[in-house]
C-alpha cells in the first residue's frame, strides 16, 4: 500500500512530542492512524494481538514501565484499563519525559467517559481520511490558511472535470480504499462496514448490538449527509424508535463514522437555527452504503449536492488540526432561509463557503455569503462558493468563485 505524506505527521512531530508527555489520536478505523505513528515510536504495543492484549490486562503499569522510548500504544480500546497506567506513568514521572507515549484507537474517549482518566494528561488529535493535497503529496498546503490569508489570492485555474470529481467522492478518502477500483473498491466497503456492525459497535458498547437496526440507522444516516441532524425522520427511516435512533447515532459518531457540524451563532445576528448538520467522515464509504458509483452519481440531482458538499467538508476537517491558528468549523442556516453551507472561525474572523456541484456559477448562488458579509462587516475576511468549473473569479467584493479544487492546489 502506498504510504502518503500526512500533515498530522508534521502536526505529532514539530508541535505535540516535543511539548507534551502523551498524546492520543483518534479517527475512523483505516484512516492511517497507526502507519502514520509507526514514524516516531520506539516501541509498539499492538492490543490488537492476543499475547500484548494479555500482557497489558494483566500488568498494564509493569507493561509500560519495561517499554523503552516512545511508546505506541495502538487499538487502546482492546484493553481500556491501559489508559489508566498511561495517566500514572504521566503523573510519577519526576523528570516530566515529553514524547513518551502516543495512543491510537478508532473510538472516540468520550464514550468511556465516566471511567476517563486521560483529562490534562492526553493531548487529543483527531486524524481523518487522506486529503486530496495528501494524494497529490503536498501535504504542506493547509487550504484554510490560504482562505484567511489576504495574500494567498492568486488562485489557480483548474484542469479538474465534474466527472474528476465524481470519481474521487466515489473512491473515498481511505489509504486502503483508494488502492482499489470498481468491484474491489465495492467488497473493500462492504468489508469495512461489517467489520463496524459486527464486531466495532459491540465492543465499544460493551453488549451485543442489533446488526440490522444499526445497519438500518446508518443507512438512514447515510443518506442524510449534509442535511441538519433530524433524529425523529433517521427514527422513522430506520422502523426504530427514537431511543434507539438516538442510541446509534451516539455510537457511529463514537465509532468516527459520522460528524455533527454544529450550527453557528452569535449574538450580532438573530434568527439563526441551533440544529447541527451530519457528515458521513468519507464520501466514498457515503457513496457505497448509497449503491452509487462515480457514473450513477452524475445522474442524481439530489444526491449529488450532498455528497459534494459532504466532499468538502472532508477535505476541511483534518486541516482544521493543522493549520496555523485555531479553526473551528460551522453552517449556518436562519429561520428566514438564508444558508452557508460552511462557516470556519478563527478567533472571531469568518470565511464563509457554498458548494456547487455545478460547473457555473453566478450571483444568485453567493446571497447567503452576501448576506453574511453584510451583516459582519470586517469580521468577515473572505467568501467563496466552490464549485466543479475551471476558472476563479470574483463575484462580489471579499466573494469569489473558486474552483473545489483550490482547497488543494497551492495558490500561485
């Protein structure tokens, strides 16, 4: 399997390990978690095998006492208890030892929380799917940089087609997934979400699950990306009662398969709804559940807004863990019917993007951005709706179009 340059890796390597004693990462399983910290451990513990499983149950604090260097704890989840020997390690070490331990998992700590006892102690990461920088081995380019940097303008004219585009939603952001093509990409997927249902829900559970019931919630789940978080309409999708839709929906976003954008507000602007909106965490694993490929996606009008949209948030979210200042990312949606389909802040600076999955666009498709920036003055640093055309150009002052392809091709 090809190894890809990640930015994460620069992120653990200049920024965390040097500073902190432990660090976690977290994602969805096969995101690259464990190739990616391979790079810097001296010593693996790997609980996904029986003989470091049975070790770290039994003595997990004579485990780590006799691990030299940096530690890589991997799949932490197979024997929870282990985190609790990190946290004595941390605090009985006199000599506070930076870069001692990293842990790896595909399950997000909160689900443990009422016998968490990483707090202050574990610097959390999250790692997601390859981005399309990655791919092309660029790495360093963090496109929301360029969005909030007035000098970074000079975008770049794009070779990329819309059937480019429905290719890479439909190929997903996998390091093993992208290897693949047509049915073997398909059995990979399909694999994968067995592997959720049968084996990851109940673990994190800690009880056996309702395969079919979840499958039905993700399913339903599925379908609904980029839409606002509608716990009753997943509930009558699935045939399940509310309790139970609401159960699942916690433990596919335990399991990192899915992510709440929450909504944005401020206290300048009223009228705004508080309803999060739900990504699927790869679109290629959206466009599998779905039974659409690449060609069959090009003739779904709806469907095809979604995952565009699901596409680039994806794109967003891991360079929100590493770009230079602190990101936090957003839509917006008012009771009037004005929407922004992503806003990202940074310390009260907005930039706000639309998704087209066409390849024109005009004014009529930036009145949300107009909207925005009218009512924010200064604090709104810049707008763009991206979309699946060639040329960037401006439409109004601060908005442009952009083709989605800027989010990984450096400006010049």
């Amino acid at each position: 399997m090809t190894l890809y340059p990640r930015a994460i890796e620069r992120l653990i390597s200049s920024e965390l390990l040097p500073v902190f004693p432990a660090i976690m990462v977290v994602g969805p399983r096969g995101c690259g978690k464990s190739t990616s910290m391979l790079r810097f451990a001296d010593t693996v513990l790997d609980l996904s095998e029986p003989g470091a499983r049975l070790a770290a149950s039994e003595d997990p604090d004579g485990v780590l006492a006799r691990s030299k260097g940096t530690v890589l704890v991997d799949e932490w989840q197979e024997v929870p208890e282990i985190l609790g020997a990190i946290k004595r390690a941390v605090d009985n070490d006199r000599s506070r030892s930076v870069g001692r331990f990293i842990v790896t998992g595909s399950v997000r700590a909160a689900h443990q929380a009422a016998t968490w006892p990483g707090t202050g102690r574990l610097i959390r990461v999250r790692m997601f799917g390859l981005t399309r920088a990655e791919l092309e081995n660029n790495a360093g380019f963090n496109p929301i940089d360029a969005l909030f940097s007035p000098g970074c303008r000079a975008f770049q004219h794009s070779d990329i087609e819309r059937s480019d585009y429905l290719e890479m939603i439909a190929t997903g952001r996998f390091p093993a997934a992208v290897e693949y093509s047509g049915r073997s990409r398909g059995r990979w997927f399909s694999a994968y979400v067995e592997q959720l249902i049968d084996r990851d829900a109940n673990q994190i559970a800690g009880r056996s699950m309702n395969g079919p019931k979840l499958r039905s919630v993700l399913e339903s789940t599925v379908a609904r990306t980029s839409h606002e978080l509608n716990k009753h309409a997943t509930a009558s999708d699935a045939v399940v009662d509310f309790r139970t839709a609401d159960r699942y929906l916690s433990l596919l976003e335990d399991l990192s398969v899915i992510v709440r954008v929450p909504a944005w507000h401020t206290k300048r602007l009223q009228r705004l709804t508080q309803a999060p909106k739900v990504h699927v965490v790869d679109p290629g694993l959206a466009a599998h559940v779905l039974h659409v490929d690449a060609d069959s996606l090009g003739r779904a009008p709806g469907l095809i807004g979604q995952l565009f949209e699901t596409f680039v948030v994806t794109e967003l979210l891991p360079h929100i863990e590493t770009a230079r200042a602190e990101t936090a990312i957003f839509h917006l949606r008012s009771r009037d019917g004005i929407e922004v389909d992503i806003v990202l802040e940074q310390h009260g600076q907005i930039v706000g993007l639309e998704v087209k999955s066409a390849n024109s666009v005009g004014k009529n498709d930036v009145k949300g951005l107009v909207w925005l920036r009218d009512r924010l003055g200064g604090d709104f640093v810049f707008g763009a709706v991206l979309y699946s055309g060639s040329l960037p150009f401006e439409i109004e002052s601060r908005i442009w179009a952009l083709p989605i392809s800027s989010l990984w091709r450096q400006p010049t």
